[in-house]
C-alpha cells in the first residue's frame, strides 16, 4: 500500500490529500495558465495526459513503498493542497488551492528532497497557505520519508515564492543565469528538525477515506 494513499495531513489553513482522479480537471484547468507554466516551468498537458500520470501514482510498484509518482531518476510524492475551512464540508474540487511536491531523484543520497509548492488559486496568495502546505509536507518528509537536506528551485521572477522560502530557514546557494532559476538550500540539523516539528505539532493525521466525500457531492 502507498504511504500516502489513505494519508491526510489537517493544517489549520491547508489540509494535504492525495491526488486522485477526481482533482484531475481541476488540475488540468488551472495548468493551461501561461503564468502557472512560467512559474512552475511546465508545458502544457492535455487533460488525458493528466490522467495518465494520476494513474501512473497510482499504478506504479517500483514507488510503492514512498506513494510517490515515478518519475525519471526518481519518484515524485505529491498532495493536492485544499482550503481546511472549506473541506470537509465542501465538495473538494471546489475547495483545491494548489497543490506540493517533494521530488526524490538524487540516487547518490536519497535523503534529498527537491520540494515545490504552487497556490494555484490567486485568491489564496498570500494568505499563508503555501507556507504552511509546505511546512506538512518538509514534516513529512522528514518523519516519514527519511528526508535531511530539502532544495528548492525557483524562477528568479518568483519573488515571492523565494522569499517565503528563505523564511523558511532556506539559504540561497546557487543561481542560473541560463535557466533563470535560484537554488535555495536546508540541511535539516537536530536544531531545524525540532523547530519544524514544533512549527507543525498542531497537524492531525487523519484517514482519507474516512473523510472524503462520494463524487459529484454539491457545495453546502
């Protein structure tokens, strides 16, 4: 069974779920936005296409034991990050605000994680949801996966997206000029794993299929 099948990570703003078949359109929706290409560095998939690699997660036993996408030289762990005071109670398509990955494709030290958070909804910007999405998953990564050293690569115009992360205790350590792209770094010491433990001792973990609603549910 994939770790994070049945996994639900409840933050007071975000609550983490897996991705289904069901965030699908929704998904594919937000990504035919040519600012969400840029930022993410993304090209354009059809919505079969999205399918194809919610199915592939799904599917995959070579990544079974992380419940990560396969991905080449590694495998992808993701969640669909949704909005906690819409769901539950809301159907979740219409409570989905992005989503974050944790990239593991380092086979030389497979305790790095490359991390990346995307607010999709530009409602939900700057609000603080995509620093606690990413807060529950580094947690996760560290409880769970192993994780000690966490990059994350970002496009230089992404400011914003670069100057949460340095809040995060992230260091600068690289940037390329070719790509545009700032390499930003955390080697998670005992120091650092006990303040991001602190930062989200308030997460519950709860059963995904205790929790989610049947297909086709209307908002209330």
């Amino acid at each position: 069974m994939k770790i994070n099948e049945d996994m639900v990570l409840r933050g007071k703003k975000v609550t983490l779920v897996p991705y289904t078949a069901a965030h699908v359109p929704r998904y594919h929706e937000w990504m035919q936005s040519e600012e969400l290409q840029r930022l993410t560095a993304s090209e354009p998939l059809s919505l079969e296409q999205e399918y194809e690699m919610q199915r592939s997660w799904r599917d995959d036993a070579d990544s079974e034991h992380l419940g990560c996408f396969p991905r080449e030289g590694g495998s992808e762990c993701t969640f669909i990050v949704l909005d906690s005071a819409r769901w539950p109670g809301q159907a979740e398509e219409s409570s989905m605000v992005g989503d974050v990955n944790l990239f593991l494709t380092n086979a030389e030290d497979p305790t790095v994680g490359e991390i990346e958070i995307m607010i999709a909804e530009p409602s939900c910007r700057g609000r603080g949801f995509g620093k606690e999405a990413t807060l529950l998953m580094m947690a996760y990564g560290v409880r769970k996966l192993g994780i000690t050293k966490f990059e994350a690569k970002i496009g230089q115009e992404n400011e914003a997206s670069i100057c949460m992360f340095k809040k995060l205790h992230f260091k600068e350590v690289a940037v390329n000029s070719i790509f545009q792209e700032v390499t930003l770094r955390l080697d998670v010491s005992d120091q650092e794993r006990q303040w991001l433990l602190e930062q989200t001792n308030h997460v519950e973990e709860k059963s995904y299929a205790e929790l989610k609603q049947p297909a086709g549910v209307l908002d209330t």
